[in-house]
C-alpha cells in the first residue's frame, strides 16, 4: 500500500533515529542540529582548556509574588535579580590548577582577584555561552585510589551572552514628555502668547531677566 505510513516498523524507526542523533552529533554543517559535550570547546582567558572535561551554567530569573487583599492569585509577577552561576568538572593535573593558572585566589590575594572569561562554543563557531565578570567560588576535589583525581569547580558571573544578543523588548521605551513649554506651542489656544509670556517672567527666563523675587 502506498502513501503516508503511520505505522513504520520497527527496524525503520530504529535506523532513523540512530541517522539522526548520528547527523545531529557530527554534523558538518555551518550550524549543528544538536550541541555535542563531545565537540564542545571551552575557553578561559581565552585559552583553551584540555583538562577540564564538563561545564555546566544556570540563569536564574527570580520573580516575587505580588499580592493584593481578596485576590487569591498574585496581582503581578515582580523580576527581582538575574544571577549566573555554575560549575566546571576538570582533571587534577599535578602543577596545573586553577590556582597556579589564576582562576582561583588563594588566602594571599583573594581581596584583590580579578575576573575571568568563560567561553563555550560549539566547533561550528556557535557562541553557547560567554562571560567576562566569573570568578570561581568554591573547589573541590576528589581523589580516589582506583580512579583519576578530579576537580569541582563552581563559580558566579555578572551578565552574560550566548546566541542570543541581549535587546530591549519592542516599544518598551515610551518617547519622553513634552515640557510645559512644548505643550504650549502645540495647543491650538488664543492665549498661547499670554501664557508662554507669563511662564518665562514666572520661571526667570523672560527676557527682561525678571522673575520671582523672595
């Protein structure tokens, strides 16, 4: 029977989901179908990082309810702080840390550490997420004897980009209101002279250089 088939086998549904993660995974094209941990690159300082093996980030958008009397739902949704925060899994490399790389303070010069850059990106030259104000928060490691050392970083950013450019809704900005002045020469009234001429001696911009005198 020809036409548009409901019901694909099995082996159909199995060859095409695996074409798909396949493609999806080592796609070749400008821009990806999916984001590979595997062909992810990760940058800080704008060098690249091989020891480290995992990255993860969250974007917290807080609301406050807003409540009024005899309402049982919440008048409005207030914003209250947007926060970034993450961590980052590495291997312990003997000599090669993020303390003797700078990321992380020590008990010397934790007052005075400076920023560092975060970038991920896909090979496709994708931006998946960018900062340039983290500063790592906590470390901890993990040795075991039947396993390879490991490293827990977490840290904590101000703003951030990824694909998206960051941009203001539209309309958002309402045009400021017209002065008292303004509204004078665009009211259609008989009186518009009398009335800017009283404004300026009341303001002390007439031209007589007269005004309110205490």
């Amino acid at each position: 029977m020809s036409g548009f088939n409901n019901r694909p086998s099995v082996a159909n549904s199995l060859a095409n989901n695996v074409a798909s993660n396949i493609s999806g995974i080592f796609s070749t094209k400008a821009s990806a179908k999916y984001a590979s941990g595997a062909r992810t690159t990760l940058k800080i300082n704008g060098q690249l990082v091989g020891f480290a093996f995992a990255i993860s980030w969250r974007i917290n958008t807080p609301v406050t309810e807003i409540n009024t009397i005899d309402n049982d739902l919440p008048h409005e949704l207030a914003p209250t702080r947007c926060t970034v925060e993450g961590s980052m899994g590495a291997m312990h490399i003997p000599g090669t840390s993020a303390g003797t790389l700078l990321w992380q303070p020590d008990i010397m010069n934790y007052m005075f550490q400076q920023y560092i850059q975060i970038e991920v990106r896909d090979t496709s030259d994708q931006l998946l997420f960018f900062t340039d104000k983290a500063m790592i928060t906590s470390r901890a490691e993990d040795i075991r004897t039947d396993d390879l050392a490991s490293v827990q970083l977490t840290w904590k950013a101000i703003g951030y980009r990824d694909e998206r450019a960051p941009e203001l809704p539209e309309n958002l900005i309402t045009p400021p209101k017209p002065s008292f002045q303004q509204q004078l020469a665009n009211a259609p009234s008989r009186l518009i002279s009398d009335a800017t001429s009283a404004f300026n001696k009341a303001t002390g911009f007439g031209s007589d250089g007269g005004g309110i005198v205490g």
